[in-house]
C-alpha cells in the first residue's frame, strides 16, 4: 500500500482556480502546480488572479521585505 494516496477526487465545497485552464474548478480536478486554492466559495476561486497580483504588490511595496543591500544601499560598509 502507498504511503501516500493520490487524491483525485475533491471535497464538496473546494474551489480552485485552474492556472492552465484559467477557470474555476470544484475540487482539484488539475495537478496542484496548475492550480491555486482551496477557496471557499467560486467566487473567491474567480478572484484568484486579482488576489494573488493585489498580494504581490503589497509585499514589493512592504518595507520588511527590502533591506539596504537590495536597494543598492552600502552605507553600512
């Protein structure tokens, strides 16, 4: 028996949305490195793409993320 089962199957109320296919699925019906989720609803799975580019630009506008040395900063030397 396998350590580890291949779930092909999705629980009911599973939403992903599909980076191939570019649309909503319910349960994983791609493999996971298509797909982005769970969401809890098909409304948040279709929102998957603003959420993830609204994300990004937070954290490349995060001050925590940059240090000194990333910006070109060397006064510390």
């Amino acid at each position: 028996m396998p350590l580890f089962k291949k779930r092909t199957v999705g629980k009911p109320g599973e939403w992903f949305y599909c980076l191939e296919h570019k649309k909503v699925e319910e349960g994983p019906e791609c493999p996971g490195k298509d797909r982005f989720g769970p969401y809890a609803s098909p409304e948040e799975a279709r929102r998957a793409m603003e959420t993830a580019a609204e994300r990004n630009l937070e954290w490349e506008n995060d001050p925590r993320w940059h240090d000194a040395s990333a910006r070109g900063n060397t006064d510390d030397e």
